[in-house]
C-alpha cells in the first residue's frame, strides 16, 4: 500500500488558501503513485484556533471548504483534518477536533479526537467534545486505525497519566491493520527524537505499520516542525519527512526499505525553528520588511541573521544609533555584519537626542550622579 503524505503549511482560518494547499498537495501524492493521501491535524483550519473556533460563521466556512475539497477528490482518497460542529444529542462541547475520509466526492467516514490535551499550551477540552468510541474506518478490505494526536501518545512519553482511555488499544481491539495518525505536535528541544522513539514503539508493539502526519510551520509563538515519519510493523522507520518544511512523499508500507534517521545538531534546529516562526510571522500578518537595531553585539547578529534567513536581505534595514557610550567597533561591526548579510545599515547618531532628554529629566534627576 502506497501512503501520500502531505506535510502541509496552513494559516488559522484561511480556508481557501488551505483548502488550495491541500488540493496542490493532494495531486502532486496521486502523480507519484499515492493509493491515499494523508494531511495533518485540522489541516484545513490551521492550529491551534483558540477562542476564533466561537467567532460567527468559523465553523460553517471551514464546513464549505470541506464541501470544496471534497469536489476535488477522486478515485485517490484524502485524509483531512478540520473542525465539525457536535451533532451529538447528548450535553457536551460544541464543536469536534475531527478528520474525514473524503473519496469520489464525497464524504466516507469520519472520526473525531479522544484525547484532548488541557495542559502546556493546549486548552482544548475547552472547545472539543471527545470520542465516544474508537472504531477502524473499513476502506477497500483494509482496517484502518485513525488517531489524532495525542490518541496516539502512551502514559510512558506523557510522564504522567492523564487520561482513562486508550485509542490505539481500543483500535487494535477492533481489528486495525494500519495505524495512522493525524498531528499537529510543536517544536520544542529533542521533540523530533522523542516522537520518532514512541512511534517506532507503538507501531512495533502494535505489529502494524504506523503513519504519522505532523503540521508544519509558525502560528503565535507555536513552531511546528513536521518531521513526519512512516514506521514498519516491526518498529523500522521507512521514512522521516523533512524538518521545517513543507514537503508531499508517497511511502511503501510492504518496503523493505530502511530510512537512516540522524537529528540535527541542535543548534541548527533552533535557527531553522526561529527562520521558519519568524517568516510565518511575518508573511501571515502581512509583513514584508523589517527594521533592526545593530549594535556590534553578538545578539543582534545574531537577530539580523535569522531575520535576513527569513524575509531576504533587500527586505532588513538595521540602524546603528552611536552615542558618547559606542565605540568606534560597535559602528564598525554593525556595518560589517550588514555588508555579510546583504542588509542595508544606517549610521543614526543619536548624541544630540541623548542630550535633550537629559536636559528634560535633569529637573527629576536633580545632583544624583551620573551612572
């Protein structure tokens, strides 16, 4: 079985332009050989939503562009993550953390999260109503096992036990023969390890093949680094996915095919974390260009680099502001570091400015001592 995925970069409720992406990447998967294609977790919302999920006409939007994909679908199944409304009968939450199985313009199944994380930096049994049950989705003779998230990490990775319930036992229970899993799962330090760790454990200890999705890309002061990877039943990885970009791969599972998995130095994962947080940040509110203050020193060389990285060098100006405290290499270095990064600098001395608030605050400052 050929699996597509599409390690996809969205923004928080644009939904044509996500629904765009996901079609984009949809037909690159089906032109490669795709039997399915797999995208993250509410992938055609972007993550997280936070309080916008109760904004007038969210939910309903994010429901026509599920109508619009699932026009473009055909024969080649997709795998979408998005927000449902809780059609349930029974008192809960008002909206579901979901994803669907969309095949020859339609809908086939759908599945909803279980676990929903409320610690850290998720909030989300604020909004979401769990799943009941746990159920494989039947596809062309196939069971396969769905998961979102979280349903997919064990007690052992989340250091404490915080739920009553296990997806992925509940699943096995009813016959699953494939494991997928649709993430949004953010960057921190070692994340990438840990992740490929679990799920070569879950998919080994399962003894089926494991497909996990992760979103990619900046949203706030989130940094989601994709790192998608396929695991064998036997625990091997066939594939990792790149880091911090986005990326569409179609994936054997009968491979024999082993992936050689190396991290990052470390270092360079928290610069491509900071380029990849910044450019989104950027680029998602509107932003082009941005202003620096250069002082010789090593932190904003440092700023000035990543900034440069991300939005190009025509796109960063910095300023070196001298004063009676700046030495001759604080202005020289900042205008060295420009010229090595391909940024403009401006010499903006600022003496003069220096000396009229001095002159306004000395009523307040009286006969204390300069320091």
């Amino acid at each position: 079985m050929k699996i597509g995925l599409a390690q996809i970069n969205g923004t928080v409720g644009d939904f044509p332009g996500n629904a765009k992406r996901i079609v984009n990447a949809y037909r690159e998967a089906v032109d490669i050989g795709a039997e399915i294609v797999i995208t993250p977790e509410m992938s055609l919302v972007g993550y997280p939503l936070r309080d916008l999920v109760f904004k007038s006409q969210f939910v309903s939007k994010c429901l026509q562009a599920l109508d619009y994909l699932c026009s473009e679908i055909g024969e080649v199944p997709l795998l979408v993550g998005y927000v449902d409304q809780n059609e349930s009968e029974e008192p809960g939450k008002p909206f579901r953390n979901a994803a669907a199985l969309l095949e020859k313009g339609g809908i086939v199944a759908k599945v909803f999260k279980t676990l929903l994380p409320t610690y850290d930096i998720f909030d989300e049994r604020r909004y979401y109503e769990p799943a009941e049950h746990c159920e494989p989705v039947e596809w062309r003779g196939r069971k396969l096992g769905i998961t979102i998230c979280e349903d997919i990490w064990s007690e052992d990775y989340l250091h404490r036990p915080l739920y009553k319930r296990d997806p992925v036992a509940e699943l096995m229970e009813g016959g699953a023969e494939i494991l997928i899993n649709l993430s949004a799962s953010p960057f921190h330090a070692g994340k990438a390890a840990i992740r490929r760790e679990l799920l070569c454990k879950v998919g080994k200890d399962c003894g089926v093949p494991l497909v996990y999705c992760n979103y990619i890309g900046g949203n706030d002061q989130l940094v989601f680094d994709g790192s998608s990877v396929v695991v064998a039943a036997d625990g091997r990885v066939l594939r990792e996915m790149s880091a911090f970009r986005e990326e569409v791969a179609v994936i054997d599972l009968e491979s024999s095919k082993t992936d050689p998995v190396q991290d990052a130095v470390e270092e360079e994962q928290f610069f491509e974390a900071l380029v990849l947080g910044l450019r989104d940040y950027a680029t998602k509110c509107g932003f082009r260009t941005a202003c620096i203050g250069l002082s010789g020193g090593i932190d904003s060389a440092l700023t000035a680099a990543v900034a440069v990285e991300a939005l190009g060098g025509d796109n960063v100006h910095g300023l070196t502001m001298p004063s009676r405290y700046s030495s001759s290499g604080s202005v020289d270095d900042s205008i060295a570091l420009a010229k090595a990064l391909g940024m403009r600098c401006d010499i903006v001395p600022i003496e003069e400015s220096f000396e009229t608030i001095k002159s306004a605050m000395a009523p307040l400052f009286g006969d204390l001592p300069e320091d």
